[in-house]
C-alpha cells in the first residue's frame, strides 16, 4: 500500500500535514557549493546550490515533513533548533564534500531570514543524503520545495502566518 500523499504540482504550497515525497532521485553524486536565505513578500526561502562532478546529471530526490525533533546520524544525536515547529527536507542523491587534502569540507554556515523561518541546520551525511532543518516562526506554516537547474538548486519557501 501506498500511504504517501499526492506530489504537489510544481511551485505550489502545501498545507502543514503534507509529508511525502515531493521529487523522485533521477541522479546523484551532488556536491553542496552554497547555503543562503532571505525574505520574500510572503515567504521566506531557502537556497542549497549544488555542482554535479564526474559528469553527474539528474535532479535530487526530495522528501519534506515536519518532524517533532530535529536529529543526526552519528554522536551529534538531537539538534537544538529554535521554533515553533522543525521541516525536515531530506536532500537525496548528495554526497558529502570532500577538500583537495583529502578530508571533509566543513559546511557552509547561514543565517535565517526570522519571519518564517528562524533557525537553519544543514547535515552533509554520507549515505547518499543530505538533512535540512527549517525552524518554522508560527504553527501550521505551509511551504513547498522543489529544484531548479542550471545551476542545481533545491530551493525551500516556507509562508508567513496570514
């Protein structure tokens, strides 16, 4: 049985109690260049600019909930992450960055935007999958997420309260 809900069309916002798969893998090997965020008429959002080496091409794969925790893999365990809720966005198809010595890059650090979205924590994890956690500023926020090409981004937007 399938319980996922319905993809979204692209762009549109998604009520609060979505949770699915918004965007099948059709490739991998992303790299993360970039994090930023900033505020919008109506929206904040979110921005992850990736590079395909090695002749990689496709889009990620994107799952998105809201989660009552925001958690790592490893020693990390629980991340504190200021909000009135977290959105999870798992990022699949990426792999973390490694530098030219041979060790992992450290991770861009980013500020958020505050209305819609008050906190930001980005996990480069191996297993061929990124985390983002979104704290949300008010209940019920819809959002939607989806990716751009040329560069590849995934881009995040989570609504302001009414």
């Amino acid at each position: 049985m399938d319980y996922s809900l319905p993809r979204p069309e692209p762009g549109a916002f998604v009520p609060y109690d979505y949770a699915s798969q918004i965007q099948e893998q059709s490739g991998g090997g992303l790299e993360l260049l970039d994090l930023r965020a900033a505020a919008h008429d109506g929206f904040d959002r979110f921005v992850a600019e990736y590079v395909l080496p090695h002749g990689y091409s496709g889009d990620p794969g994107l799952y998105v909930a809201y989660v009552d925790c925001a958690g790592s893999q490893g020693p990390v365990g629980e991340i504190p992450i200021t909000g009135t809720d977290i959105l999870q966005v798992s990022i699949i198809g990426a792999s973390p960055r490694v530098s030219d010595d041979g060790v992992w890059a450290e991770t861009p650090e980013i500020d958020a935007p505050g209305a819609a979205i008050t906190d930001i924590d980005y996990q480069e994890q191996t297993g061929g999958s990124h985390v983002l956690h979104l704290g949300v500023g008010h209940d019920r926020a819809d959002f939607r997420v989806f990716s751009l090409t040329d560069p590849t981004r995934v881009v995040v937007d989570v609504a302001h309260p009414d």
